[in-house]
C-alpha cells in the first residue's frame, strides 16, 4: 500500500513539474514618430545604410545602462524584432516623414540604387539608462548619390527623458531619441541639397 501511495505522489509532483509554464515576456516595436512638420520634399530619393548598432545590443533582450559602465537585460522584456532592422526601419521612416518623400531604399541593395543622398548611421548607444533617459549615441554621415562626396558628418548625442518608469514609457522614448536624430540628417540634407 505504501508503495502504491508514493507512486501517486510521484506521479502527481512530476505531473507538476513537467506542466508547461506560462510564457511571461513581453514584446517591444520601436515605432516611428510622424514629424511635426514635413519638408515637402517628395522628388529626393534616399539610400539608407548600412545602419550599425554595437554587438552588446544585438540581443533580443531590452537593456538597461547603470552608469558608468554597467548593463542589465531584462529577463521579462525583449524587442519583437532584431533591433538593428528595427532601428534602421524607423530611421528610414523617420526620414522620409520630416522629409516628405517615399523614395527610400534600404541597405542592402542588389542593384545599386540611383538616388539623391545616402545615409550611413552607427550607432554607438541606444538604451535606456537607470536613471530615467533613453539614450541615442550615432555617428551619420550624408553622402550625395551612393558613393559620391561627404556632405554632412557628425556625432549626435541624443538623451529623452522617460514619462514614467515602465518599458514601454522607455521604448518610446527611444523612439523619440530616433525621430530626433532623423531630424538631424533631414536638416543636414537640406542645407546641402541644391534642388530645395
């Protein structure tokens, strides 16, 4: 009889330890942010890329920066796509909005496209940081056509506050930091383009 009884309980507590646990995570889009005003500017054509982020931050888990040189991934909240095509989605979005065209290619091509500008972007930073900041670090460069001359290079340091202590309040503001810099190359393309 007592074996009979330990052989239930086993069956019962291995029953429960096997049963499927409920998936918790939770899933981020970085979405772009319709800008404010649009240059109207429907007859340029953009390449974009290649766009780079850093090898920390080509994970699906959301981090966090503790400063001065501390990162934690969130065991919970996880970007639903690869950041680096999601970043370079939204900066091509970004761009065509504040600029007013559709023409956009993204990097990579298989025919070298004909276009008016190219937009390299590496990003060195883009995280959250535990102090309430979405941070955006990136070097960009706008080039005319594909391979031609440098028209515009900087280093832009990007930081928007977080309105509220939540992922998703994190996920949009790094979404902002993003339009922000899309508006950036936009200005930059403007003061160069000799068609505007």
């Amino acid at each position: 009889m007592r074996i009979a009884v330990c052989l239930v309980v086993l069956a019962l507590a291995s029953c429960s330890v096997l049963e499927p646990k409920p998936d918790r995570t939770r899933s981020y889009l970085l979405s772009e942010e319709p800008a404010a005003d649009s240059a109207g500017r429907a007859d340029l054509a953009l390449a974009i890329g290649p766009v780079d982020l850093p090898a920390y931050l080509d994970r699906s888990e959301i981090a966090t920066r503790i400063p001065p040189n501390k990162l934690r991934y969130s065991a919970l909240d996880r970007w639903a796509e690869p950041l680096s095509a999601s970043f370079a989605r939204v900066i091509a979005a970004d761009l065509g909005s504040a600029l007013g065209t559709e023409d956009i290619v993204e990097f990579p091509w298989l025919l070298e496209p004909e276009v008016d500008y190219r937009v390299i972007v590496d990003v060195e930073q883009f995280e959250r940081r535990s102090d309430g900041v979405a941070v955006l670090v990136a070097r960009w460069q706008v080039r005319r056509g594909v391979r031609g001359e440098t028209l515009a290079r900087q280093r832009a340091v990007l930081e928007v506050p977080i309105d509220g202590g939540g992922t998703s309040d994190a996920v949009e503001a790094l979404g902002r930091a993003t339009a922000l810099l899309a508006g950036e190359i936009a200005a930059a393309i403007l003061a160069n383009d000799d068609g505007g």
